[in-house]
C-alpha cells in the first residue's frame, strides 16, 4: 500500500480556483485502476488548541494506492498531466510525500 500526502500552498486567494480543478478531476482520479482513496482536505473549524493551521490558501491531499505502480500511473494520466498545467500558475509551493505503510 502506498500512501501520500500532497501539500498545496496557493498563491493568496487561489486555493478556490485550484480546489475547483481538483474537484472536477476527482471521479476520473477514483476510477484509476488500484485508487484506494483520494480527498482534499481543509484546516477544520472549531479543532482543539492541538490543531497546527494549514491557512487560508493551503490543503492537503491524502491518496492512497494499491501498490506502486498505479501510484506512477496515477502520476502520469492524462487528466493528472491536465490538472497540473491547468493550476500551475495558482500554485506557490507543492511538496508531495510518497510513503510505504509499516
């Protein structure tokens, strides 16, 4: 299983115009051959004191995979090749952490 955590830092005040990108590709994402799970995640309202914020024009994208290789599929479909070009310039900073379950 493979596991991965994207961060996304908008450029101030485009995370909506990203988010609504990556909403629309979220099906043909889901419907990829070994997609376990995939969602965007926001800071949560009302978190106990423990919470450390993201901000305003941050998310988070947790995926998981079956394996490897439809990880690397995943990265080189053509509406994930789509999404990246259509939200580079909305984009300050992506850090993505590919991972190995224990």
């Amino acid at each position: 299983m493979i596991q991965v955590i994207a961060i996304i830092h908008a450029k101030p005040g485009m995370r909506s115009k990203i988010l609504d990108f990556l909403h629309a590709n979220v099906p043909k994402v889901r419907a990829e051959p070994g997609c376990v799970e995939y969602m965007a995640t926001v800071d949560a309202s009302g978190a106990p004191g423990l919470q450390t914020p993201i901000g305003p024009d941050s998310f988070i994208v947790f995926e998981r995979w079956a394996d490897m290789p439809s990880f690397q599929a995943h990265a080189d479909a053509p509406h994930v090749i789509t999404y990246r070009q259509n939200t580079a310039e909305f984009i300050a900073s992506r850090t993505v952490h590919v991972l190995s379950a224990l």
